[in-house]
C-alpha cells in the first residue's frame, strides 16, 4: 500500500473527519457526520482507495 495523500491533503482530511465527527457528536448535524471518520482514516493511513482508482496522487515521495 503505497502512499497518496501527501501534506496539506492530510491536515485537511484530519481536520474534516474530526469537524465532522464532533458535529455529529454534539448533534449539530445527523447521524450522516459520522462518516467523518472515512476522511479521518485516509488522512492518518496516508492512503485512498479512491485516489487509487482515479490515478491520482498528492504525495511528493511516491
């Protein structure tokens, strides 16, 4: 499992997927908020499965 998702994409995974969840946790926004942790996961794994499919990749390294 290579890596590619690189810098700034990563912070900004991490920040969604937390916003995310601590909106849904407070009940600011349904249920639907916890789908902030597929952003959360991809941006600490370092990897996406759908950048995988579409060829793509911000990370400098790979």
């Amino acid at each position: 499992m290579m890596k590619n998702v690189g810098g700034i994409d990563r912070i900004l995974r991490v920040v969604v997927g937390l916003a995310l969840i601590v909106a849904a946790a407070v009940h600011y926004v349904g249920g639907w908020g916890y789908v902030g942790v597929v952003p959360l996961a991809t941006g600490i794994i370092g990897w996406c499965p759908a950048y995988r499919l579409l060829g793509m990749n911000t990370c400098r390294s790979a």
